[in-house]
C-alpha cells in the first residue's frame, strides 16, 4: 500500500521540513486508509488495475488519469490533516 502514495514525493529540491510534512501526511492517509477497510480495498484495486501487467510501478504511470480516487485520498489527507 506503501507504493499508492508514492506520487506524495517532492518535487524539485528537497529540504528537511518537506520531508518531514511528506512523512507526516504519508502517516496521516496510512491511518485513515487503515481506520476505513473498503476504502482501503477500493485504493487497491484501483491501483492494482491501472498497474495490471506491470513488474514496477513507475513514475509516469502514477501521473496518468486512472488513479483518480487515490489522487483524491491524498486531497481529502490534505484538506483533513495539513501539513505543519
């Protein structure tokens, strides 16, 4: 489930507090994933689905238009738990 947030990354240079406000926000959507099973499972197979018949999952992959329910995971993390 790790690799769903993968997109969460930073962009451009990294400074210690990004890193630090990715983290969080990454522990944030892990324990609202964890609190609400099926919407962890609907996660999944959203990802599994746009993923099928890849070894990997790659960068450009993520960018596409299919994971629209975990772009919207990431959002409502963000509206619920902003970053400090």
């Amino acid at each position: 489930m790790t690799t769903l947030l993968v997109c969460m990354r930073c962009t451009g240079s990294v400074r210690s507090s990004s890193r630090v406000s990715n983290n969080t926000t990454h522990q944030w959507a892990m324990a609202e994933l964890t609190a609400n099973p099926s919407l962890l499972k609907k996660a999944q197979l959203e990802v599994r689905h746009s993923m099928a018949g890849q070894a990997r999952v790659h960068e450009a992959a993520l960018s596409n238009n299919n994971l629209g329910y975990l772009k919207a995971i990431i959002k409502e993390t963000l509206r619920l738990h902003p970053p400090p």
